[in-house]
C-alpha cells in the first residue's frame, strides 16, 4: 500500500509543478496585458479570459500537493487532543468527510467538463476556446485531490507520516 501512497505523491508533484507553471503563465499573461495596454495603447484579447481558467487550474491542480506537504489551511483542534486514539479517529474521519466532499466536486468538474465536449461549448469570447479543455484541468486536479485523500487514510491505517513538507526530500526515502 506505501507504493500506492508514493505513487499518489508523485502525481501530487506533478500537479504541483503543472500549477507552479500555470501560476508563471498567468504572471507572465498579465505582464504583456499591462504592457500593451500602456506602452502600446491597444489589449491582449485572450489574457483575462485564459488567466481565469489558469488560475483555476493553480487552484485544483495544486489542492492535492498542498494536502500532502501540510501547507493547505488547517483547523488543529483534532492534533490537540491528549488521546492518540482519539487523534486518530478524529483524523480518519475528516480525511473520510474531505474524501466524500472531493469526490462530489470531482464528480461534478467532470460532468461539467464532459457536458461541454459533448455539446461543443465555446466561451462567448473573441477566442472561442472550446470549453472542456479548461474545465477538463479542474476536474483533473480534484481527480488528485480524491487521490490524495485516500492514499492519507491507506497513510494513517498503516502508521505513516500524513504530511510530508516540501523542503524535506529524506520522507519520501523513509518509504
């Protein structure tokens, strides 16, 4: 079960590093927006359409990363608790309830996304970006974000660390 968790955390990383990469276009997009729009006095028409979308795909893309390094926001109340058991019980039961949450909107981003294909959307835009593609990239990431869910409960059945954080590369040699 460890090479499920490990593989889930590879395909995290690989979202991770898709977002970190859809995060720079966007800062790049914006750049040349401002830029046209004051040095050359005219706009880029797809720039404020397609950062939305990237921005979206930062957002899911990145969701089971940051899920598994620990820097997602985070009620503690559960990792206080004197009880090991207790913690324990606490901690399968939200990854359970964050699962079957996930797994709705996963469930929905793709049936938005293959509603889409089917129908042959397009955005109203001068682009006319066919619209699964960039609905496709959220239902993916939260595809990851299920994923990672459910390697964190196989984690905590079998006693392995929940989260590992970015800037410690000797976790995932633990394994």
């Amino acid at each position: 079960m460890s090479r499920f968790v490990a593989a889930v955390d590879a395909l995290a990383l690989a979202g991770a590093a898709l977002a970190a990469l859809a995060l720079a276009a966007t800062c790049v997009m914006m750049g040349a927006e401002v830029f046209a729009r004051y040095a050359l006095n005219t706009d880029l028409p797809f720039s404020w359409e397609y950062s939305g979308y990237l921005m979206s795909a930062v957002f899911f893309l990145g969701a089971a990363y940051a899920l598994r390094s620990g820097t997602h926001i985070r009620l503690g109340l559960l990792n206080q608790l004197p009880w090991a058991r207790a913690r324990f019980a606490g901690e399968v039961a939200a990854t359970a309830l964050g699962l079957a949450v996930a797994t709705l909107i996963a469930w929905s981003l793709g049936d938005h996304a293959w509603q889409a294909w089917v129908r042959g959307a397009q955005s109203y835009t001068p682009m006319q970006t066919p619209l699964f593609i960039p609905q496709a990239v959220p239902a993916i990431g939260a595809a990851l974000l299920c994923l990672q869910l459910l390697a964190r409960l196989a984690a905590a059945w079998q006693r392995l660390p929940l989260e590992m954080p970015p800037d410690d590369p000797s976790a995932s040699e633990e394994r």
